[in-house]
C-alpha cells in the first residue's frame, strides 16, 4: 500500500521526536538534581543519574552533530 520510503520516513521522524523528547526530560532531571545538590547531598543513585544524564547529552549532542556534518559533506 505505501512504499518503503514512506514508511522509513515516519520511522526516522518517530525517532527524532522521541530523542527530543528524551533530550528535553534529561534536561529537566539535570537542572533538578542541581537544585536538590544546591539544598542537600545527593543521594547514590541521585548522584549516579545526576552523572548519566550529564554524559547522555553531551553524547547525544555531539554524534547528532557528527551525523549532521556528515551528511552535509558526505
């Protein structure tokens, strides 16, 4: 019924709103432990998830970047 373009199409767009999506809610626990972190000590797994989401935004903006000067000189 539809071509496989099509359906790749939504796929990707699918998958870019579900990284923004991503990448927007680890900002918001970002900021919020580093509230917390201003008001008190952060717990192990506060401070763990504090460190997980510091690295997953930079990796996610630094390979999305890569992909995109990619494709423009590619």
């Amino acid at each position: 019924m539809w071509g496989d373009d099509f359906l790749v199409s939504i796929l990707e767009t699918l998958f870019q709103v579900s990284a923004i999506i991503l990448l927007l809610c680890s900002f918001y626990y970002f900021r919020h432990f580093k509230k917390i972190k201003r008001e008190r000590k952060l717990t192990f797994p506060e401070r763990s998830i504090y460190i997980i989401t510091q690295v997953a935004i930079y990796l996610c903006a630094g390979s999305y970047l890569l992909l995109f000067l990619d494709r423009n000189f590619g």
